[in-house]
C-alpha cells in the first residue's frame, strides 16, 4: 500500500474517533441549559464529560497535524479558504474551554448561567460549522489550478452545506441525548430519552434530505463503497432510534456511534482519491498524489504514529474505564 493512501485512511479514522468522542460532547453542551432545572442537575450535566472533552478534542487536533504533515497543500488550500469560518470555529471552541474552566469560580447564578450559555453556543457553532465544511470538501469549493481557494466564505454555504450543518447538528445531540441516558440516573435519564425520542424523528428527516442532496450534488454514489456506507448510516440511526424508544440505552448509543463511524467513512470513500474537490475543474482537485507530502517524510510519519497512537488510545480507553460510572449529585464536590 502506498504511504499516500495509507495516510488517507489514517486521516479518516482520525476523523471518526473526533466525531464520534466530540459529537456526543457538542450533544451534551447543547443540552446543557434545556436538561438541567437547576445548578445541581447542570453541574451533573458538565461532569459527564468533565474528565474526557478537552481529550475529545485532541483528536481534532491530531487531524489537522496529521493533515499538515502528510497532506500540506490541504492544509494550506482548507485552511486559507475556509479562514472565517475556523476562526468562528476557534473562537467558539475558546469560549466554551473557558466556560467549563470558569464557570465554578462563582456561585452567583446569572455568572453560572451566563457561561453555561457559552458552553451552549461554543457546542452549537462547532457542530453545524463541522457539517458545512465536510458537504463543501465533496460538493466541490472553487479552487484553481495553482491548489488556491479563490471563492469567499458566502460560496461555502448554499442549500446543500446548509442541510449537513444542521443534520450534523441534530445527529450530535440525538448522540449526546444518548451519552446522558449512560451517564446520569432518575429524572435526568427520562428527560434524555424524551430529547432522543423527539429530535430523532427531525434527525431523520434532515438525515435523508442529506442523502438525497448528496445524490443530487455530489458524485459520492459513483462508488458503491460510499453509498453502501451512507445507506447503512441511515439504517444504523433507525436501528438507534429503535433501541432508544424502547429503553435498551447501550445498545442505542453504540448504533449512534456507529452511524456518526459510517457516515464519517462514507465521505471521506466518496472523496477517495481526492481530498478536496475542485468546482471550477476536476481536473484541479486536491489529490493524494498531487498533494501529499514526499515518501521520506511520510515513512517517518508511519513510524511515529505507529509507536505513539497506541499509547493514546490506551491511555483514552482507560480515562474512560476510570469514569465510567454515572454521575450522580453525590459525585459533586461543595
């Protein structure tokens, strides 16, 4: 196998552990002010994903290091032509970080309540953004001959990226719905289960109007591979929403991961062997071969994430061991 392609798989399996350990953490944020009465359920709330959000978004930025090094002309071309939209991105992110980190150093309630609102908005920003950037890399975005995006952030939106913002979003919080039913008890887990069951039926709604839309504006179902894989995204969320209504919350959580996996590989299958596509030429569309960085560097790049991804997965694996109960308001430090 050719370290390019190797490289490319790595890239996706980066991107389903980012989307699926920081999907359900945008779900929780979002949730955050609706589920939580009180100071005591929403600091509940916030302990659930206390120990492990700043570690879910490590693989975000893993991605774009991993992207950097082994695909730079990517880089360069997202990075530059989607600049705003990254910096809302960044700023977001920026807010909610802080929002966790200050939101206990007072006990004033329009203090907590001012940055538990931050966490909503820095959850909610990140999701639909995420959605609109991955519908843009296979609709096409206008870049030239020399890898340059030459269009400007209002030609990253258009009906298409819009509906993958928003089923992204609601895919994130149907999953964090899920998280919370695992990881809180009583009261708290009949209200998580009433998000689930509610949003699901709009979740799916905006989910098949994706897929229609992708047919549409995409050549994604031009490989089977691809198609296969949304298609049985699609039956894994129906799969999820089964098992949510009828109480059974593991089995529903691991099909919600497992569709947020599926739809992950199915775009990134579509691009395959593009990582960009070019609306202005085909032809001009960035590729493992046109974009990748030179063999040397990608064989040291193989040798380190070898020797280093297993020590991260297994130190994530066991965080998660160790927090793995249900928070409970006996949990809560006074």
């Amino acid at each position: 196998m050719e370290l390019s392609v190797l490289w490319f798989i790595l890239l996706t399996v980066l991107f389903i552990g980012f989307f699926f350990l920081e999907g359900f953490d945008y779900g929780v944020g979002i949730l955050l002010p609706f589920l939580g009465k009180n100071d005591t359920e929403r600091r509940i709330i916030i302990n659930t994903i206390g120990p492990v959000w700043d570690g879910n978004e490590v693989w975000m930025i893993t991605a774009g290091g991993a992207m950097f090094a082994a695909f730079p002309h990517v880089y360069a071309t997202l990075f530059s032509g989607f600049y705003l939209a990254l910096f809302l991105m960044l700023m977001a992110l920026i807010g909610r970080g802080v929002a966790f980190e200050f939101r206990s150093k007072d006990e004033n309630p329009t203090w907590r309540n001012t940055w538990d609102w931050l966490i909503f908005i820095g959850s909610v920003i990140p999701a639909v953004l995420w959605g609109v950037a991955v519908t843009n890399l296979i609709q096409g975005v206008p870049i030239n001959a020399k890898m340059q995006y030459v269009g400007t952030f209002f030609d990253l939106l258009s009906p298409y990226t819009l509906v993958g913002g928003v089923a992204f979003l609601l895919v994130f919080i149907f999953h964090g719905a899920l998280y919370l039913t695992l990881k809180t008890e009583g009261e708290m887990v009949k209200r998580a289960r009433a998000v689930a069951v509610r949003t699901g039926i709009l979740t799916a709604i905006f989910c098949l109007t994706l897929v229609g839309l992708t047919y549409i504006n995409t050549d994604l179902f031009a490989s089977t591979g691809a198609g296969v894989a949304l298609w049985g995204a699609v039956a894994l969320f129906v799969g999820a929403y089964g098992a949510v209504y009828s109480e059974r919350y593991g089995a529903g959580f691991i099909l919600s991961s497992l569709t947020v996996a599926f739809t992950t590989i199915a775009f990134f299958w579509g691009l395959f062997p593009r990582l960009m596509v070019s609306s202005l030429n085909p032809a001009w569309s960035l590729t493992i071969a046109n974009a990748a960085s030179t063999p040397y560097t990608l064989s040291i790049m193989t040798i380190a994430a070898l020797a280093l991804v297993p020590v991260v997965l297994v130190y994530q694996g066991w965080v998660y061991w160790i927090f793995r109960k249900r928070v409970t308001a006996k949990d809560l430090e006074y």
